[in-house]
C-alpha cells in the first residue's frame, strides 16, 4: 500500500516523529483514521510505527479509540485494542472510558449487533461498573438511551445498583431521562 511504502523510505526515528505530529486540535494521524473509520490495515501501519500514539489524547482528552468507539467502527477499534489492549482504559476529561463511548455512540451498530465486540469481552467486563466524573456507569448512560445493548444490561458483572453523585441508579436515570419520555409521549 501507498502509506507502508512512504513509511519505509524513512528512518525509523523520522516515521515516529510524523505518525506523532498532532493538528490544533491535538489530533494525530490515528485520530483521524479513527473518526473516518480507516481500514484495519492502515491502522495497524501507523501502531506498527509507533504504539505509544494510541494512548496519545486530544484537546477533549479523547484516545483514537474513544473516537472509534464512538463513531462505531469496529475495525479500528479492533486494530488498536489488538496492539495495546490496556488502552481501553484510559478515561478522556469527563472520566469517560471506551465502553461509556460505546452506549453513547452516534453510530447505531451497536444496537444491531446486541453486543459489544465478544472477542474483547474480558477486557471491555473490566469497564463495566467504572464511574466518570458525574459517577455514571455505562449503565447509567444506556439507561437514557433508546438503544437497547443485551451485552450490557444483562451482563452478570454488571451492578444494575450502581449509584451516581446524584444517588440515583440505572433505572431511576432511566425515569427521569428527557429523551425516553418525550418518545413515551408520542
């Protein structure tokens, strides 16, 4: 491919340098692959140069994977979670892990596929009772969606009791959420 035979024409230290470069919005190359849900390939070029660029974060505090997680796109997500599995982990300025990512994707394949990548289920379970900076779960923000995920809502890890900083759980989130009653209304 056009990007592998650029990137071997350049010294080792060069590659790194230019997989590194961030845009304004602190955006590398990974990033934006990310977010146009690049091929698998392309991205396993640019953690092949330098692994490090995906726990690298945005001005937001967002990793590519967030990103990817986001906007639904397996592939990526896959290729980054392959190469540095533990990357799911990190947590953007809201506290937001991958999986609080996941339930509040714009992207709708989440709710067809019913599940959240089952070849990563071990790593993604660890992510399930983790609280952002308001003390939400992912449970608590699926609890506002209309989406429904069986993979996490009937996860046995999963604490459906979970209380947020407004002491409030799933289901009382889920009562009070503007975009389930103003559908209930309907």
């Amino acid at each position: 491919m056009m990007i592998q035979k650029i990137l071997k024409r350049m010294a080792q230290q060069e590659r790194s340098a230019l997989i590194r470069k961030v845009d304004e919005q602190r955006w590398t190359p990974l990033h934006c692959a990310a977010y146009f849900g690049s091929t698998y390939y392309i991205t396993k070029v640019l953690l092949e140069v330098d692994r490090s660029i995906a726990y690298m974060k945005d001005a937001k505090g967002m990793t590519a994977l967030h990103i990817a997680a986001h906007r639904g796109h397996l592939g990526v997500m896959e290729s980054i979670l392959e190469g540095c599995p533990d990357c799911c982990e990190q947590v953007d300025k809201r506290g937001w892990n991958t999986l609080h990512f996941v339930v509040n994707s714009s992207s709708s394949i989440w709710a067809q596929k019913g599940e959240i990548m089952p070849e990563y289920s071990s790593m993604i379970s660890n992510l399930l009772n983790e609280k952002d900076a308001r003390g939400d779960t992912p449970l608590h923000h699926h609890s506002k969606s209309l989406h429904y995920m069986n993979d996490l809502m009937c996860h046995y890890r999963v604490d459906r009791m979970a209380f947020n900083n407004q002491n409030l759980n799933a289901y009382d989130v889920a009562l009070t959420s503007k975009e389930l009653s103003d559908k209930k209304v309907k």
